[in-house]
C-alpha cells in the first residue's frame, strides 16, 4: 500500500512538472504565432521550431523559480504569492533573454516575432501552472485513536 502511494505522488510530480514545460512551450509558440498573424512580416515564417528549441531552457528556468516560489511563499497571503508569481516569471523570460542573445551572439534578436515577449507569456503561463497546480498530501495510515 506504501508503494502504491509513494509511486502515485512521484507520477503526480512529474506530470506537474510535464505539465510545466508542456503549458511554457505551447504559450511560447502560440505567442509567436499569434505576433506573425497580427503583424504579417510578408514571408512565410518556418522558425517555429526554433522558438520552440529556445524556449525549452526557459521552461526548466520557471520550474526552478517555482520551486523557489512555492517553497518560500507557500504560507503566504495569495495576492502576495500572485504578485511574486508574475515577477519571478518576468524575471525569467529577462534573464533568458539576455541568456539566448549572448549565446547565440544576436541571432535570437532575428526571429519574425519579438522572442522577448513570448518568452514572456510563456514564462507567465508556466509558472501560474507550477504554482497553482494541486499539491498531493500524503496520507497516514495510522489513525489516531480518540481519548477515552
């Protein structure tokens, strides 16, 4: 029964964790799409996968500043969590940023679409799914007895 338990809540973490990356990467590569159809640059982009392979440093980069939010900001009120939330999420599409231009010496300034505000919007979603999806609480098998 122990086992049954211990493997039901390793599943739930990394399908938390899947869910992460999953929701950073799709809001990434939405948010890109979406800024072509709205400013049509007058050739047909094919840069989708590469958004997509940039963006996936940034989605382990939100689960570890989920991680440090949830851990430091559990007990706390949710407007603060919330508010902390949206700016650890805007520090990591910066800092992630300022990261894929120097590796990739500007080319990440070249997409079709502003990678800065994808990266963002990803960022915004990834963590809002890390931090507000439902935590599973072991249970005791042992029940304590009432007093007498």
């Amino acid at each position: 029964m122990a086992a049954d338990r211990s493997s039901r809540i390793a599943m739930t973490r990394w399908t938390r964790r899947l869910s992460v990356i999953a929701v950073t990467l799709a809001g990434s590569v939405l948010t890109f799409w979406i800024l072509l159809r709205l400013m049509r640059p007058g050739w047909k982009s094919h840069e989708y996968f590469a958004i997509a392979f940039w963006t996936l440093p940034l989605c382990f980069l939100v689960l570890l500043f989920a991680k440090v939010d949830s851990r430091w900001l559990a007990q706390r009120n949710a407007l603060i969590r919330s508010v902390a939330t949206i700016v650890l999420a805007l520090v990591c599409s910066v800092l992630w940023t300022f990261l894929a231009v120097a590796l990739t010496g500007g080319y990440a300034l070249a997409f079709d679409a502003n990678p800065f505000v994808c990266w963002t919007i990803g960022s915004l979603a990834g963590m809002l799914t890390a931090v507000h999806w439902p935590r599973t609480q072991v249970k005791s098998d042992h029940t304590p007895q009432a007093a007498i």
